[in-house]
C-alpha cells in the first residue's frame, strides 16, 4: 500500500512539476533566480529594467548608464501580460528605486486581434500592480519602438502610444519616454541602420540612441 502511495505522490508531483515549466519563459525567469542566488546585486534598490528582448539584448547596459545601479530583467519576447504574470519573481523582490519598462510590441505583433486599447488596458494593469505595492517608485514607460519588420502593426504602435502617453502625462511619478519618432528619418521612414538584419532587435546605433533619450529620466540618488 505504501509503494503505491509513493508512486502516486511521484505522479502528482511530476505533474505539477510539469505544468510549471510549461509557463511560457519559465526558463529565463528560474535562471534569474539562480543568478540572484549566486551573484551579488549591484544596489540594495535598483534601477529596474523590465520588458521584452528589447530589454533583453541590452547587454552593455551597465555600461551606458555609469554610475547608476541599473539591473536588468528583460525576457524572451514577452508581452505586457507576460511581465505581468512574473511580477511577484522580477520586480519585486527587488525592491528597486525605480522602474523602468519597455513591452508591447509583442502584444500587438503576436496577433491582428491584439488592439491598441488590449495593450493601453494591459499596461494599466501592470501600472496598478507596481503602484499598489511600489506607492513611492518612479515607473517610466519607454514607447513602442518601430520596427521595419513590423511596418503592418505600426498604426497600431502609434494609437498605443499615444493611449499610453494620454494615461501616464495624470499621474505622479510617472514618465512616457519617446523613442518612436527620434527613430524615424525627417521623411518618416525608418531608420534601417538602428536594426540588426531581423529589422526587428537594435544595432548599438539603436541602443545609443535610447541611452541619450533614456538617461535624463533615471534617478541619480
């Protein structure tokens, strides 16, 4: 009776075992973890900078803001829903000073269906959620970016944004950050050299550009 009891436990527990890692970026959030574990952190509170690849590739990040104790916790291709859904393991714990988030682009990419209104309701959400339990920190928003991959999506990014900016502009402590249009040419078009050959993630042409736009913004003390 015993070993069945055993072999049954083992099942159930492989199961929910299973069902965890299914999440999506299950993955990347368990590395954080571990990195926490084993690395010091570079601030008791941090900058924290959260959202999609976008965030994720900034690899020299500490490097283009000296000075300031930035951590980063971008992830995968995730979605306003997705740094949702990790909020309890990526922001925070940490207990940052300030936090600043680039996600969205991969709501309104993933699906013709996702609106410009579903992702201004989703990033409300997650404003509500960092408000409640941050009252004190600073919550910048970096606007959506465009993307030459993405030319079918832009009027989309564009009625985002400005649903976003409209929001942000009423509340205390609280910034939007434009980096849409210094990434456009005089004429509107896009500026193919800011991209990689995906003509969807930067060059250090792009990152340069959010750096000089993004660093006025970030808390010095």
């Amino acid at each position: 009776m015993k070993k069945v009891s055993i072999a049954i436990l083992a099942i159930i527990i492989l199961f929910f075992s299973s069902c965890a890692s299914a999440q999506p970026f299950a993955d990347e959030i368990a590395a954080f973890k571990k990195e926490d574990s084993t690395h010091k952190l570079p601030a008791v509170h941090p900058i924290l900078f959260v959202g999609s690849s976008s965030i994720r590739k900034w690899d020299n990040l500490q490097e283009s803001f000296p000075g300031f104790p930035v951590l980063n916790r971008g992830f995968g291709g995730s979605t306003l829903t997705d740094v949702i859904r990790y909020a309890d393991e990526i922001i925070f714990p940490y207990e940052p000073k300030q936090v600043v988030i680039y996600c969205g682009e991969n709501d309104l990419a993933s699906s013709e269906t996702v609106t410009s209104k579903m992702v201004f309701k989703r990033f409300i959400t997650l404003f509500g959620l960092i408000r409640k339990r941050l009252p004190n920190t600073p919550i910048e928003f970096i606007s959506i970016k465009p993307s030459p991959s993405r030319v079918n999506i832009q009027a989309r990014v564009v009625e985002a944004n400005r649903l976003i900016k409209g929001f942000v502009k009423k509340q205390l402590k609280c910034d939007f950050i434009d980096v849409y249009y210094p990434m456009l040419n005089t004429d509107g078009s896009m500026r193919k050299e800011l991209y990689l050959a995906d003509n969807l993630h930067m060059t250090a042409k792009g990152y340069s550009i959010w750096q000089k736009i993004i660093a006025p913004y970030l808390l010095k003390k």
